[in-house]
C-alpha cells in the first residue's frame, strides 16, 4: 500500500491535470478561443446566460474557493448575486480580456496551492471541518467542467463552434 506521501504526490499530479487537461472535455482555453467580443455578450432565445456571463461566473467562483482554502476568515459573496454578471456583454475588450486574465491568475495560485508539498490536501480546514484543499480542487474541476460545456452549447447556438 502506498504512504500517505506517495499518495499525495499522484494526488497532486492528477488534480493538476484535471484542472488544466480537459482530459475527456474541452479546456477553458478551446472554449472561448477565437470569440468576438459581440458573441461573448449574446445570449440565444431561452438561454439564462451569455457566455461572459458562464465566463465571468467561473471565475468568480474559482476566486471564492481559492479564498476558501488560503484565508479562514473569508466570507464568500451573497448567492446568487454575488456570484454571476449582471450585463450579458463586457462593457468593452478590456473588461473581457480581465476576466480572461483574472481567471488564469487566480487558476494558476490554486494550482499552486495544490502543488505546494506543504499544503496536506486532506487536513481539513481550520473552521470547516468537511471541508480539504483535495475536496474543492475536485469541487472546482466539476463545476468548471460544467460551465465550460454550457459555454460550447452557447457557441453552437450561436454557430461559433465547429
């Protein structure tokens, strides 16, 4: 049986490329390559969300988690409000392009995080007892996962995907 470090070793490998891979699904990156800036801010006839919106939700909640497992005293925004765009479009490129950029900033610390050999995946954080860094990196990668398929539906809807 392997020890706990081993354990955490492969832990970390495959967490990491579950939330960079796509593995089976489309990554982040494939899914809003080569959009316009009209197309982020549509949305098709009984859809909810454009998909700035489905973009701009990842990373607000990729955000809230990270503060989740780097601070005990966060307190997380209001839901739903808190958690999704109100504007279907960016006001303009650079609003994109920030939500963009935030997005990776913000993956990049977690992947860090999880990466970091000092960080034990399991311990369970200081004021939440059902809550580890190896929960919400899943819990990040499944909703991730999610919305990135909302995103590719949006885009054939709007026939931007082939």
């Amino acid at each position: 049986m392997a020890d706990l470090y081993t354990t955490q070793q492969t832990a970390r490998r495959q967490l990491y490329a579950l939330l960079t891979g796509g593995n089976v699904h489309a990554t982040i990156e494939e899914a809003v390559f080569g959009l316009t800036l009209r197309q982020v801010g549509l949305k098709p006839e009984k859809v909810p969300y454009s998909i700035f919106q489905l973009l701009d939700h990842i990373r607000i909640v990729q955000w809230d988690i990270l503060k989740i497992c780097t601070n005990p005293e966060h307190t997380s925004p209001k839901w739903p409000e808190g958690f999704w765009h109100k504007r279907a479009a960016p006001k303009d490129e650079e609003e994109w392009l920030e939500c963009i950029d935030q997005l990776y900033t913000d993956r990049q610390k977690f992947l860090n995080l999880i990466m970091d050999e000092d960080q034990d995946l399991f311990d369970s954080f200081e004021n939440e007892e059902d809550q580890t860094l190896f929960k919400n990196a899943l819990w990040l990668a499944d909703h991730t996962s999610y919305h990135i398929g909302q995103i590719i539906l949006v885009r054939r809807l709007l026939n931007a995907w082939s």
